[in-house]
C-alpha cells in the first residue's frame, strides 16, 4: 500500500527521469546535429581544397607548356635544329655522291658521273633526308 506522498514522491520521480531522458535524447540529437553539421562542413572544405587543387595543377601545365613553347621558340633552339638539318643534307649528298661514283664510276672529263649520275645522287640524296 502506497500512501499520497509516496504516490506524488513516485509520479515527481518518474517525470523527472522522463525529463532527463528526454533531455538526454536532446542532447543526443543536438550532439548528432552537431556533428552531421561538422561533417557537412568539413566535406564542403574538402571539397574546395581539391578545388583549389586542381585549379593549381591546372595552372601549374599552363605554366609548363608556356615555358615549353618559350624554349622551342628560342634562338638557341632554332640554331642547333638548322645545324642538324644542315649536317644531315650534307652527309646524305655525301652518301648520295658516293653511291653514284660506285655505280657509274668516275671519268676524268665528268667528275660528277654523268648526267644519270647526278639525277641518280640527287634522287638518293632527296631519298636520304626522308623526303
């Protein structure tokens, strides 16, 4: 048998421990909120940093291919590319030439074998340089 007081002590404690655990469901959810808030949050920083990533790359091979073309345009590039141009012509009419006198062999009065000689070097000369 439970008398008033007892009764009103009971109810008075049970409101109180369904406050805490609502307040402690409260707080769960606050704290749950909190951190999907946090985790939102650190998602969108992510992602701008990979932005700002790859923006970075980006500009990164924009600079590389400027300096890339730069260099190819470059006086110093363009001489030595003419010099091998110039020595590799000069080696394939030297091969050419060569190849010509061993076929049509050399007389003392056409030192350059004759008319189907010079065709004939010429034509290997032009072959030679890949043209």
């Amino acid at each position: 048998a439970i008398d008033r007081e007892s009764a009103e002590e009971i109810l008075a404690a049970k409101t109180q421990e369904a406050a805490a655990s609502a307040a402690a469901a409260r707080a769960s959810n606050d704290a749950e909120k909190a951190a999907a808030v946090q985790a939102k949050d650190d998602a969108k920083a992510a992602k701008e940093a990979a932005r700002m990533q790859a923006a970075q790359a980006r500009a990164d091979a924009q600079a590389q291919r400027a300096a890339d073309r730069e260099a190819a345009n470059s006086p110093w590039t363009k001489a030595v590319g003419s010099a091998t141009r110039a020595a590799s012509s000069s080696i394939g009419r030297q091969v050419a030439n060569e190849i010509g006198k061993q076929v049509f062999g050399s007389s003392r009065k056409s030192s350059s074998g004759g008319l189907v000689g010079t065709v004939l070097r010429s034509v290997l000369g032009n072959f030679m340089r890949g043209r």
